[in-house]
C-alpha cells in the first residue's frame, strides 16, 4: 500500500470519528463544571432558600415543616428552633397568610411603609420590613403568602434581621432563645414573654424528645449550657469569665439588676445590637462594643480579647484609669476577678454604690456562655482592672 493509499484511508478515518470526539470533549466539559460547581457548593451557607414549608390549616404540620426547615439551618439548635416556633405561634397562629387583627389584604396599604400595625405573614412583618416582604414576593415571582418564601426572606433576606434570626436559632437555652428572638428580631410583644416561652417549650418537648418536666428540664439545660460554654472556650476570640472561681471577692452574677442600682442606671437598654459589630456574638467583647454604642461613648472594633482592651485602647488613644467611671468599659487582666487566664474579661460600668466603695457592671458570656445573656455584679475596685473611656 503505497503513502498516499496510507493518507487517503487515515483521512477518511478522522473524517469519521471527528464527530464523536467533538461529543465526547463537549460531555467532559460539562462534568468537570458539575464537579467544580459542586465542590464549590460545598461552601455555601445552606440557607440559601431552598426550603419547603408545609401550607396548611393544620398549625402542627406546619410547625413540624418550619421546624425540619430550620434544621438545616448550620448551628440551630433543638432550643433555638422551639422559641422560633414559640414567637411564631403567638405572632400568626403560623398562617402565612394572615394579616395582623384579620384585616383584608390591601395592596396599596401594604406598600406603605409608614403605616403601622398591617403586619403580614408568618412572623408580621410591618412597616418596612412587610414593604421588603412583597418586594422580594414579586423579584421571586411567588405569592406573598407562601410560607417557604417568608423562611426564605426571614433567613436570607431581611437584612441585619437575618442575622438576628441565625443568632437567636444558636441559643442553647429555650426561654433565652424565646426572648432574644422577641426582644431582638421581633423587636415587640412587650408583655407575652411568658407565653411565647410555654408556647416554645410546648414544641420543644414535641419536636426534640425534651420533656414537660421541670427537673428534668433542669438536667438538660444545664447540659446544654456546659456545651454551649465548652464551644465558646474552643471559638472565642473574646473571653470566657470562669463561674467557679465566684466571680470576684464582692458579688455574684445576676441576670436581674440589684435593687439598689435600678434607679441610678437610666439607660437600659441592654439589648442594644449595632449592624457594624464585628466581634464574635454572644462574647464580653461583643456586648460591650454594643452597649458602648448605646451609650453614646463608642469604641471601635478589633481592641482584641477583653483583657488586652486596656493596653490596645490606650495605644489608640484612648483614655484609661485605673478608677472607675460610670459610662465606662472595665477590662479584666488574664485571671484577675475571676477572668479566663487566656482571654481575660471585659465589662461596662453602670453605677456606682451610695458611698461610692462598690460599683456595678454589665457584662456578657458569664451567665450561659454564648447565648448573649447579660448579667450584672457589684464590684470593689482592684488590682487587674483598667477603665476605658469611650470616644
């Protein structure tokens, strides 16, 4: 066979099979994308709608549906799930489609973010927030009434609230995850703490095999606070306060303020939040940038752990004393009052005593670490302990 017989036949062969080696190259590409995009999934939030909430007449089915939901929402607890359902339950009976007091549906109404008390929806959204509701019901081309959207838009969608609800939904204790997810996310209800809490324990017995017993209760959120703590101390970049050290030489923790400071404390909004926090939720470090904010006296983010905010704000500029001040931040030194000896503590003042010998403090991740549950104790002033003030 000569070279151009050779040449012909090898032609005629590529010819052929040309084709089926385009198909084969074009199927390639393709699955390298699947993989690729899959590995990149693999890093994604995965609240990222993908949700299928029951609509019914039935409350308890779709309880169960919000609550399987939630479930894959990364780090939710049993807890925090059972205090979302509790506020849920008061707040619309879960009916995606009610409108607050069963007033008819008016569009024109509704788009009217000024107009309050024409809450829609699963959680009664109002004002601006039920104006974002429709808007983000018309950019997915659904009905504002259906619940998976409303999941979707309370998760994903709703602003800094969003993180709220993420927040709350990590709370390991039932009653503190009801009332954050009240006093914070809800941000009403002044008054139903105590329903929304019974209504929240109701499905949390249902749904996580917790129990309607009192002691038995007892047992299991002292278990699931020891967790909460344990994970705090692995995670924090801001401090752990040591509770069996009792908590300095002159006062315990205590989630009610002391009678005797009650009328020297005017601001008291202790659960104050602000969107440019950065420091982890539920740390020392994370509620006194917020309660600093509330007072008017900021400071700034990225001071460090609690017990090196003394020596790095005063490196800003900032002012320090080692005599307290009311207003003022108080950062612990490694060990000192009872302080983690890695992370040390940092607090706010908020009074002084009569003859000005002991003053109080608010503070954050003593009392069920990590949950954001704020504490007081009356102090004498010591070694270890410096004051910063805010600018």
């Amino acid at each position: 066979m000569n070279g151009r017989i050779k040449k012909h036949i090898r032609n005629r062969i590529l010819w052929f099979i040309a084709p089926y080696l385009a198909i084969l190259f074009l199927v390639f590409i393709v699955i390298i994308g699947i993989v690729f995009q899959s590995s990149q999934n693999t890093c994604k939030d995965n609240t990222g709608g993908n949700f299928n909430v029951a609509t019914s007449a039935d409350r308890e089915a779709v309880a169960k549906s919000l609550h399987d939901n939630l479930k894959k929402v990364s780090g939710a607890t049993e807890a925090g799930i059972a205090g979302y359902l509790g506020n849920t339950e008061l707040e619309s009976g879960f009916d995606s489609g009610v409108v607050q007091s069963h007033l008819a549906f008016d569009e024109s109404k509704a788009m009217n973010g000024s107009i309050s008390g024409y809450a829609l929806g699963l959680n009664q959204w109002d004002n601006s927030r039920r104006v974002e509701l429709l808007n983000f019901a018309k950019s997915q081309n659904k009905d504002w009434k259906d619940a998976s959207l409303q999941l979707d838009f309370a998760l994903n969608h709703d602003g800094t609230n969003s993180d709220l609800l993420k927040q709350g939904l990590k709370i390991n204790s039932v009653d503190e995850a009801t009332e954050f997810l009240r006093a914070k996310w809800e941000r009403g209800g002044v008054g139903t703490q105590a329903e929304r809490q019974a209504k929240a324990k109701a499905w949390y017995s249902k749904f996580s095999g917790g129990s309607s017993d009192k002691a038995t209760d007892t047992i299991k959120n002292a278990m699931d606070n020891g967790t909460n703590q344990k994970q705090s101390e692995q995670t924090s970049s801001g401090c752990k306060t040591d509770l069996t050290q009792g908590m300095g030489s002159s006062g315990a923790p205590v989630t009610e303020m002391p009678a005797q400071y009650k009328d020297k404390v005017k601001n008291k909004n202790f659960t104050a939040t602000s969107p440019s926090n950065t420091y982890p939720f539920g740390q020392c470090t994370w509620y006194t940038y917020n309660r600093m904010q509330a007072l008017g006296t900021p400071v700034e983010n990225a001071l460090g752990n609690g017990g090196d905010w003394g020596s790095n704000a005063k490196a800003k500029g900032y002012q320090t004393d080692t005599q307290p001040h009311v207003g003022w931040a108080v950062s612990f030194a490694h060990g000192s009052f009872g302080s983690d000896p890695t992370y040390g503590h940092i607090a706010v003042v908020e009074a002084m005593s009569d003859d000005k010998s002991h003053f109080l403090i608010s503070e954050c991740n003593v009392v069920n670490g990590g949950s954001g549950t704020v504490s007081f104790r009356e102090l004498t002033n010591g070694s270890g302990m410096t004051f910063i003030k805010g600018k």
